[in-house]
C-alpha cells in the first residue's frame, strides 16, 4: 500500500501547492509537522499505555502510526465553506511532512522493540542521540533525493520536451522512482515525493506548454481520486463488524485519545 498508494497521493498533493504561500507560514508548518506530530505520538502512546496496558514501545508505535493526520475529506470541506486559503495551506502542508516523521518515529520504536527481543531480558540499546541523528539523517537524506530527481526532471526531461504524454509518464516516474530510490537508501521515500512533487508543480510546470500543465492537472486530480478510494476500500474490506464490536473499549479509547492529543499539540 505505502510503495503502490501513497506516492501518488502525496505527489498530487505537492503539485497544488505553490512555494510562495507554503514559504511564509513553513516555519509553523514544520513545527506542526515535526514537532505537533512527535507530542500526539507520544501522548496517545501514554495515554494507550496506561489506559489499556499495552507495551511501551507498542504504544508509541501506535501513536506514530495515529498522529499522522489525513486532510482529505477536511480540505473538501474547507473548499465547500470557502475557509481562508493560509489555513488550508496550513494543513495541507503539515500532512505532507508528517507522513515521513511519523514514519520516522514508527521505525525508531520497532528498533528499539526489536533491540530489546535481541537483548532478551527487557532492556534495550536505546540513545535518544542517536535517534535524532538517525531521525535527521532519514528526513534530510530523503528530501535531498527528492531535489535532485525533481530538478533533473523539471529542467532536462519537461524544459526540452514538448509532448505532454512524455510528459506526464515521466511525472509518474518521478512520483515512484523517487520513492523507491529513497527507499533503497533507506530513507524517507515519503519526504522524497514531497521534494520532488514541489520542484515539478513549482519549477517544472512553469517549463511546459498550456496543455502540457491542463494534462498534468486533470491526470494526477483522477490518480490521486483512484488511490484514494482504492486506500479506503481495502479499509473497508479488510475490517470485519465483529472485530469492531470486539474492540469496541479499546477504539474508544484510541479516538479520545487521539483527539485529546490532536488538541493539545494544536493549541500549544
């Protein structure tokens, strides 16, 4: 689902955005991402667990995995009430950014699991130092991927190529290739589609004809709806009515405590 789905609705996502309204509020953008997204972690791991006694590290994980926010269906409804275009930016670029550092964090905390399985009597090598090294080093190195596919697409492939069907399968290209590439380095290939879908919507589209832009437009609004209904379709078939009234307490539980969470980092 991550290497099939999400690249090319991160990527669409991207290509909408333009640099000179994400640039002026990227500092806030950033600390919600980052920042917003590392404090929901960590308070709906501690609240899940104390409140239904589930392992530490399993609770972060899930607090990783939870704290990444999904705009979708909140933007469509910021377009019908006509909200200020800064809060939907807002928003739109937290979700970019915090896909990765959420990612980021998920895998710190199976490390730090699968650490503690290795070590076999509860304690684990774990420095906090180096996590945030490791941390820095799978945002940066993956944004870097992004850059250098995007400006290589932007300014060799859609600057001296006139045809928009070229062009747009090598946008496809861009949006998988800078996912696995990153991946293969294991970094975050999530940041690197945000890189390289901002360096094509911003430097990239403007390199390219009035149809060339119409065709990039209306292909990755259709791939990102596909994705997206795919996403919650398999959502849908994957989780059984009875699974739902079996866990109902903890469900509960997990949405209080993501709201609770959501709310705090928010308002901070």
């Amino acid at each position: 689902i991550l290497a099939v789905l999400v690249p090319p609705l991160v990527f669409e996502a991207t290509l909408t955005i333009k640099w000179r309204d994400l640039r002026s509020d990227l500092p806030l953008v950033l600390l919600l991402a980052v920042g917003g997204t590392l404090l929901t972690s960590l308070i709906v791991g501690g609240i899940v667990f104390r409140v239904l006694d589930i392992p530490l590290l399993g609770a972060l994980a899930f607090g990783a995995l939870i704290a990444a926010t999904d705009p979708v269906a909140v933007i469509a409804f910021f377009r019908s009430l006509g909200v200020s275009k800064r809060l939907s930016i807002l928003l739109e670029g937290e979700s970019l950014f915090n896909d990765g550092v959420a990612i980021v964090v998920f895998n710190l905390a199976m490390g730090a699991a699968a650490a503690m399985l290795v070590a076999g009597d509860g304690t684990a090598d774990f420095s906090l130092i180096a996590a945030v090294l490791e941390f820095l080093r799978v945002s940066l190195v993956g944004v870097g991927v992004g850059l250098v596919l995007g400006f290589i697409v932007a300014y060799v492939i859609l600057r001296n190529i006139d045809d928009h069907l070229i062009e747009t399968a090598t946008t496809v290209a861009l949006a998988f290739g800078a996912y696995v590439t990153a991946e293969s380095l294991h970094v975050s290939g999530l940041l690197a589609v945000v890189a390289a879908g901002q360096v094509v919507g911003n430097i990239g589209r403007a390199n390219t004809s009035p149809t060339t832009r119409l065709t990039l437009d209306n292909f990755w609004e259709f791939l990102a709806f596909v994705a997206n209904s795919l996403v919650f379709l398999l959502i849908g078939i994957k989780i059984q009515i009875t699974q739902l009234a079996q866990f109902a307490l903890p469900i509960a539980v997990a949405v209080i405590a993501v709201l609770v969470s959501r709310a705090i980092s928010v308002y901070l």
